[in-house]
C-alpha cells in the first residue's frame, strides 16, 4: 500500500496545470433585482455589457456564430441571488423548435440554452442551469463530462418571444449554490446553445473536443465580491394519502413527513430527511432473473440521487441497500408453520448528508441512515399461535468521504463505508483510496484505487481486498489504454456497495478512432476495439478471452446507426453452479449487433436494434448449437409540440440454452432450455405547458424458462456435463414469468420548488403458469389474479425562511 501511495503522489507532484486563454464575463451589482418573466426589459439589463462573439462546438469543432444567430450573455447579482439574460437571436424565429416537456426533460425537439457554472473554479465539477425555448428547465450536476439530472436545486428561468429571436432569464438563489468563503468569488462559467433545427451547437468561450474535458475550458467570471448571503434554511413538507385495492381487501394511507436543506456554510449544505414516504418512486423493472446474481434496479427516490455525486466516488456505495431486503432470513420453517408475513424491504427512518467544498478544492461528505428493527411472523397451523423472527435488526448506514481536487483536471479520495446492525448481525467496513490524475497537457489520465473490505459475522472478520489500475490516452483521433482489474476471494462490499463478484484479475486493452471534424458524409463516427483476457485470482486459471469491435456514425442528416460484433472464447463460469470451487464450460461463440436511429426532428421517428450470438457444437455431449436472436423496435410520434408517443417492442429468443437447476452442496445439475422473452413498453405524456403533464408509463414483461426436452445433467468436476435423470416433481425449473405494471399521474408544478402529483397505479403479477403457455395464454392467466390498485396523492410545498421571516415582518 505505501508504494501505491507513494506512486500517485508523485503523479501529483509531477503534473501540472492546464492553462488556457479565457474569455472573462464582469457580474454587475445591482440593488433592485429584475422581474424574472424572460422579457428582458429591466432597467438593470441595460447598461450592462454582454458576454458573445460564440464559437461553434457542433458539428463541427471549429469556426463562430452564424451572424443571423447571435447570441449575448448579460449577468448580475445581489446579496439574495445570480441573474442571467440570454438573448438568442435569430432572423427566422418561426422556425426555432418548441416542443413542451416537464423539469429536466431537456433534451427533446426545442432548442435549448444552458449556464454552466462552476463556483470553485476547479475545472471539474460544475452545475448546469438550462431552459428550453418552451421554457422547461433543468438542472444537473456535472463531473467530467457525465451529467446528472438527478440533481434539484429551486430556482427561476423564464423565456419570452418576439420577431429577432427568444430570450431567458434566470435567477438563482444562493440557497441552490455552494461556493467558499471568501471576499471574492473566483466563479467560471460558460454557455452553451443547441439550434436543433440547424443541428448546430455554439458555446461562449471555445471548447476543444478532441483534448480533456468540456469543464476544463470555462470562461472566468469577475466582479462578485462582498456578498452576504441570507440564511440558507429551505423546508420541504409533504403530505401523502393513499388509498389501495388489492384480493377484495381495501386500505387507506395517510403520512407525512419533511426534507430540509440547510446551509451549514457558504460551502457545506446540510440535507435530511424525516419520516420519509417513497410510495410514488416509479416502479422497478422485473425480469425473471434465471443468472447466479441479485437482480438489481435504479434508485428513484429523490433523495439518494440528489447531491451524492461525493458519496459515489469508487463505487462503493448503492443506496438501494439502504431500505433494501433484509440481511437475515427466516430459517427453518416446521411442516405445520405457514409464513404469514415475509418483509421484502427494511423500513427507513431517518437519513441525512452533509457536503460540501473548501476554497482549496477539499471536498467533505457525510452520510448517514437509520432502518427500523423488522421481522416476519410465520403462524402455527395446530395452535394457531404466531411467532415473530427477526430478519433485520435496527442498522445503521454510514459514509464519510475527503475529496482533493487539483490542477483542475485532478483529484484523490480517500472514502469509508460503514454498515452497524443491533445485536449479533452482520456489521460491515469498506475503505477506498481512489486517484484520477491528468497531466498538463490533458493527453494522460490515470486512474485507480485500492479498496479493503471488512466484514464482521459471527464474531469472525473477514479481510478482502480491490484494486484497479488504468492508464489511457485522452487527446487527438487516436486513443488507446490499459486496465488491471483485481480482487481477491474475499472481497466483500456487498452491505452498502454492489459488487457482483470477487476472485478475478483481469487486463483489458482497448482503442478508439473518433472524427471531432464532420466529414462530407457523416458529422459524427467513432470506431472502439476492446481486448479482454479473464481469470481467476484463486486458482490463477484463465476463465475466458473477448474481442470485440463496434462503431458509431451520425450522418449529415442525423440518421444515426451502428453495430457490433465479438468473440468469446471457450470460458470457464466459477458463478453459474452456485458452488464454491466448481465451474461450467461454455464453449467459444461469436455474435452481433446492428442498430438505427432515425431523425427525432421529424414527427414520426424510430430505433431499431438486432442482434444474436451462436455458440459452436458439443459433439461430446450431443447438444444442439446453442443460438439467442434479440430484436427490438422502438416507433415514436409526436403528435403536436404538446403530445408525444413512444412504444417499445422487444423479442428474445435462446435456443438450447444450459443452466443452473438445483444442487445438494456437492452435486451440481443443469438443464438444457430454451428461455422465450417479450417486453412491451408505452410512454405518453401530453404536456398542457412546461409545469403541467399527464404521463402514462406502461409496461408489461413476459418471459419462459421452458425444459421441455427433459435433458439435465450432472455438472462434472473439469466443468463439462453428463446427462443424467432428474425428477422435477421435487424442483420444478421450468417457469412462466408475466408481470404488468401502469403508473397514470397528473403533476402540477404550481410554484417554485412546489408540486402536486396524482397518481393510480395498476400491477399484477403471476409466475404459476405452465412454461407451455404462450404469450396470450399467459397474458389471459395473468389477469385471474388479483390485481394491485393503487390512487394516491402527494403536495410538497417548498418553503425557504427568509421568506417567512419577511412575511412575519410584513
């Protein structure tokens, strides 16, 4: 560990600074703020000079504004908030796009402008500000180039129309920025803005593709100086009723509950929630899952997606363990017992999370959560008596991370992960130390880390330990790297982390050739080809060796395709028999993928995608070649700029496919199945303006697991297969999975930071029927079970105290 230490700090020691020539924008202050209704009227707007003369970013890399489409910055500021007029000029203002869409939903059939800001001037993270010309807007939190919508601040933006273009203006509250104490701000910023009917993209100060990150080119801001912000003290009650139907049985709901946002400092917000409600986060996508891993889903509540961008470093925390599934389970249960009630998830009480940025570019982030003590009854069918077994006791989740950031292009982070359960559960620890390092040029990055696990059951602690080391080139057309993948077999980061296996050491080389020019034909193409060779730490055998190349191409007329194809030599699958120690051999196989997209500007548009992979015989064993086909097609419509269709078909088919059936602990059996799959998917959302929607979400998942040849086998020690008889009256494997689920909502944005959402959810779900039956069949049976419905409704009102207090002193 001291030599791994000792090697990134002498990364950053010997790289320095990325220095640019930057444009500089001068803040103006005012005393009498502007009326926020994008009619750029104000008499703080007029003498105030702009910020322009933009270069183009898209699709091409070179060159500066069209004259016909000029476009001007204006920015000011007081003690309560950052103001912003934009004025996107443009000779012919009928034809600027205008669909309607709800927050963060920027990127559709409008063109758009968007601040970039970043208030520590560290080339790294920043947060960007955006407004559609329907007047949506959005927000994100932005590291490197991947942009986070999941981040929500409150704040203002308004656009207007006449005959030479349209206009925004924006306010931005200091209670929605974090910035350091300091008697002047050192802020950097750019602009960016998409004609989509040009297909063009022009930003405020230039932006080379081809070298570093986008961050890294911001133009400086001067003139915010002495500023005194008020308290930063935002509420955000919520009340909840429900009210559900399900087998003949109806219940009602009544919660509520709040979140507080709290400016501890200039640079560090406390956020906290209590007494937290999720029943309105969108419904997770379940899949019969026939693999040896947990299937796992996004995280939709609001909570654990916003502002966790420090607490993500190194992958090591999932937030959907936090009120997840119990970490225990019921045990044995007697032949006259019947389980009344099985917990899936752990209630969560409390939670909070303070972060936040020095003016020396040290980020501090802690995190911590509280779930409640539950159990499952299970009910003795003689006495009638039920007992209670504890499945999870009361636990408690921590995270504490330090972040340096340097050069503005670089970081190190040290990150600690704790997961406390009451009693004699199972507790765990997990430290990483992570690096990314650029140098000067922004032609090298190197990234990595070394993470140590630590779990504690049954009094015994078990050590494991991850690594990974990656070095590439970051500049110019051509680019290329190299990557050491490593964990030994006892790495375990599974209580707040996700890690789906251990025991690997793996290299992976790969290399890229991307136009940053367009071409007479296309404005965009990139052609990647990756190299990977697999094994395991112990033994150290080679598990399995992968090629594969695949490309991207855009056209002049935004006709966007590609495809893929790779090889897969013969592998050997430690997971699949669910045995420590044995292992299944698949044999080499090769397959493909073509896609398409079509031109989302037009009113009908389309994605289509098909693929497949063949695996060679196994004459030894008298199989079949095992084949899978996948098609899906994807046709959308809009049918105004308020009203927008999307519909997904996909098809799966695996023929002969072998797999994992049953084991007593030695004794591993598989069967040869063929595995039917079709999900359908519906979005509509019809749009009455940029804060009022209804959204329908449809969808409906199909799959089989059908071993109607009745081939199993015995998995042998070296990994090949021995047909052998199996009775399935005692395990049947073969399975017909249908689930449906329907979320109809009206949500109304009747205020800054305030909504309201009604919401009627429709499920069923139904695993009982034969894998025989087909699709229609199983569609038919589906609906003879009871069916979940569900009508609830939910008001957040945002309130930020000094606005109370002025009330009060009103």
């Amino acid at each position: 560990m001291s030599k791994f230490i000792l090697f990134c700090s002498s990364l950053i020691i010997t790289f320095g600074t990325y220095s640019q020539e930057k444009k500089v924008i001068s803040a103006t202050r005012i005393d009498t703020s502007p009326k926020i209704d994008g009619v750029l009227d104000d008499n703080v707007w007029k003498n105030i000079q702009p910020a322009k003369n933009f270069f183009m970013l898209e699709p091409a890399n070179e060159g500066v504004e069209r004259e016909t489409h000029r476009t001007e910055v204006k920015m000011a500021y007081d003690d309560k908030a950052v103001y912003l007029a934009a004025y996107m000029f443009d000779n012919e203002p009928s034809k600027v796009q205008r669909q309607f869409s709800q927050r963060d939903d920027i990127f559709v059939q409008a063109d758009h402008f968007s601040f970039a800001l970043n208030t520590y001037n560290d080339g790294i993270n920043e947060v960007h500000f955006l407004v559609t010309s329907a007047g949506t807007i959005g927000d994100a939190i932005v590291s490197g180039n991947n942009f986070d919508f999941s981040y929500n601040v409150v704040w203002q933006c308004n656009v207007s129309f006449d005959e030479k273009g349209w206009y925004a203006e924006f306010k931005i509250p200091y209670n929605a920025l974090r910035f350091p104490q300091a008697e002047e701000q050192n802020w950097s910023a750019n602009f960016r803005r998409r004609i989509t009917h040009l297909n063009e993209t022009y930003v405020w100060n230039q932006i080379d593709r081809s070298v570093g990150l986008e961050s890294q080119y911001n133009g400086l801001v001067e003139g915010i100086r002495n500023i005194d912000p008020p308290l930063r003290l935002t509420l955000y009650p919520f009340a909840q009723g429900l009210v559900q139907h399900f087998d003949n049985e109806t219940t009602t709901n009544l919660t509520a509950g709040m979140d507080i946002k709290y400016g501890l400092s200039d640079a560090f917000t406390l956020d906290a929630t209590l007494i937290p409600d999720f029943g309105q986060a969108a419904f997770d996508e379940v899949q019969l899952n026939l693999g040896p891993f947990e299937q796992v889903f996004d995280e939709n509540r609001a909570f654990f997606t916003e502002g966790t961008d420090l607490f993500n470093k190194g992958g090591l925390f999932f937030s959907r363990r936090v009120g997840g599934a119990p970490s225990g389970d019921i045990g044995t249960v007697a032949d006259n017992e019947e389980i009344i009630e099985e917990p899936s998830k752990v209630g969560l009480l409390n939670a909070l999370k303070i972060s936040g940025r020095t003016k020396g570019n040290l980020g501090v982030g802690f995190f911590n959560a509280v779930t409640e003590r539950t159990e499952a009854r299970i009910r003795n069918l003689d006495t009638d008596e039920v007992r209670n077994v504890l499945v999870e006791p009361l636990a408690n989740y921590n995270i504490f991370v330090v972040d340096q950031l340097f050069n503005k292009n670089s970081s190190v982070t040290l990150i600690n992960t704790n997961v406390t359960r009451d009693g004699s559960f199972r507790d765990a620890n997990v430290t990483g130390f992570l690096y990314d390092v650029s140098n000067k040029a922004n032609s090298w990055n190197f990234e990595g880390g070394a993470r140590v696990s630590n779990v504690v059951e049954n009094g015994v602690t078990t050590t494991g330990l991850r690594t990974n080391f990656e070095v590439r080139r970051t500049k110019g057309n051509f680019r290329y790297g190299i990557a050491n993948y490593f964990a030994n077999d006892t790495y375990d980061a599974n209580d707040l982390g996700l890690n789906f296996r251990n025991n690997f050491n793996n290299v992976i080389g790969e290399a890229s050739y991307e136009i940053f020019e367009p071409t007479k034909r296309f404005n965009k193409y990139r052609i990647d080809f990756r190299v990977a060779h697999r094994r395991l730490y112990k033994p150290s055998v080679q598990t399995e060796n992968s090629y594969r190349l695949s490309s991207f191409f855009v056209t002049k007329e935004r006709f966007a395709f590609g495809g893929n194809v790779n090889y897969n030599s013969k592998s050997q699958d430690y997971f699949e028999p669910r045995v420590a120690g044995r292992f299944v051999t698949f044999l080499p196989n090769i397959g493909g993928a073509l896609w398409v997209s079509s031109d989302y500007r037009k009113k009908f548009a389309y994605d289509a995608t098909i693929a497949g992979r063949n695996w060679f015989n196994e004459a030894s064993v008298g199989d079949e070649q095992q084949s899978h086909i996948f098609l899906e097609l994807s046709p959308r419509y809009r049918f105004s700029d308020k009203f927008l269709l999307i519909w997904r078909t996909e098809l799966f088919n695996q023929y002969n496919n072998f797999g994992y059936i049953d084991d007593d602990g030695t004794d591993v059996f598989l069967g040869r199945r063929e595995v039917r799959r079709i999900e359908n998917s519906l979005q509509a959302s019809y749009n009455f303006d940029s804060y009022k929607a209804i959204d329908l979400r449809f969808r409906n998942f199909w799959s089989t697991a059908n071993y109607k040849d009745e081939v199993f086998y015995l998995l042998n020690d070296d990994g090949t297969r021995t047909e052998t008889p199996y009775d399935i009256a005692a395990n049947d494997p073969n399975r017909n999975f249908n689930i449906w689920n329907l979320d109809l909502s009206f949500r109304w944005r009747f205020s800054p930071g305030s909504e309201a959402i009604l919401l009627y959810r429709n499920q069923a779900f139904n695993d009982e029927a034969p894998s025989t039956e087909n699709y229609i069949g199983s569609l038919g049976k589906l609906f003879d079970n009871p069916t979940q419905h569900t009508l609830s409704l939910r008001i957040v009102y945002f309130i930020d105290v000094n606005n109370l207090k002025n009330s009060f002193k009103g």
